[in-house]
C-alpha cells in the first residue's frame, strides 16, 4: 500500500542550496526565478554598501545584493563559479551574489530544524536548519551524516526597503 505524502500532512519542497565562503544556504525554490552568471553591475550613489549595484533583467531594472556582505560578512570574491540569483521578496525582484549554486534538494518541513536561540547581529534571518545528505556523482554515501545548510528567510533580509532607492 502507497501513502500519499501529502495526505498525512508531511509538506514536502525544493530548496536551492549556494555557498558563501565555506557555508551552506538554502532559499525556497519559489522565490527563485532564475540564475545568471555574474556580470558587474552598474553602481549607485547613495545606497548602503551591501548593494552592488543594479542589472537589467528583461527590461526590469534590479538591484544586486552582496548577500555576504548584507550578512555582516567580509565581501565575495568574484570568481568563475560567482553567479546571481535572481529572487522574488514581496513581489519585487532583487539579484543576490553568491559564490556557487551547489544543488536543488527536496526537503520535508518536518526536517526543518528551528534555528538555534543565539545572539547574532540580525534576529530572523535564519529560518531554519536542515540536514542534507551529501552525494557524489549523485549517489548518496553511505553513513554520512550529511551537511548542515541554514535555510534563509528573504524578506527578513529586509533589502526591499532599500530596493526602491536602487531601482
């Protein structure tokens, strides 16, 4: 007999997993709506220093985002594997620079792990923790216990109030 996961109430979504430096994150593969290589953005006056610059995607002006930098951490180096993703927060379109898209997982809310009750510089950025099993060449290996990915919560990024300004 086959259960439908649905059915029982287990939620089941595609989370897009990135680096930056030697971290793991996730965002919800609803926000995204696509991935570009790294083109160097047109800089503005006046916008704080986590905003690249902004791009124009399809006739639609964008700002591009440092997502290390918006976390408080040292800039990306721009290299090969450097590429935007482009995300939907709130209706708007904003452009993150990360170092490399590593994968598309399916992951269960049930898996979702509360982020950890710690004083970081920004309340509510982390939306949670999940575990990922690690592959090579698509293969899952065996007792691993995979790796640790912070899933992030983009609107709490709060860059659409700084948005307006870049575009």
């Amino acid at each position: 007999m086959t259960t439908n996961v649905e059915s029982i109430g287990v939620a089941e979504r595609k989370i897009v997993t990135f680096t930056l430096g030697k971290q793991i994150f996730g965002i919800d593969m609803k926000s995204l709506i696509e991935i570009r290589e790294w083109d160097e953005p047109t800089p503005l006056p006046s916008v704080p220093a986590f905003i690249r610059g902004v791009t124009n995607l399809r006739g639609t002006v964008v700002p591009v985002v440092g997502l290390s930098e918006r976390l408080g951490w040292e800039p990306s180096v721009i290299h090969a594997r450097s590429c935007i993703l482009v995300v939907n927060i709130g209706g708007k379109q904003a452009g993150f620079l990360v170092d490399e898209v590593a994968d598309i997982i399916p992951i269960s809310e049930n898996d979702i792990q509360p982020a950890p009750d710690v004083e970081i510089g920004e309340q509510g950025v982390i939306a949670g923790l999940v575990q990922v099993r690690n592959k090579i060449h698509g293969a899952e290996i065996e007792n691993d216990s995979g790796t640790m990915v912070l899933l992030l919560d983009l609107d709490a990024l709060n860059v659409t109030r700084h948005m307006d300004m870049a575009a």
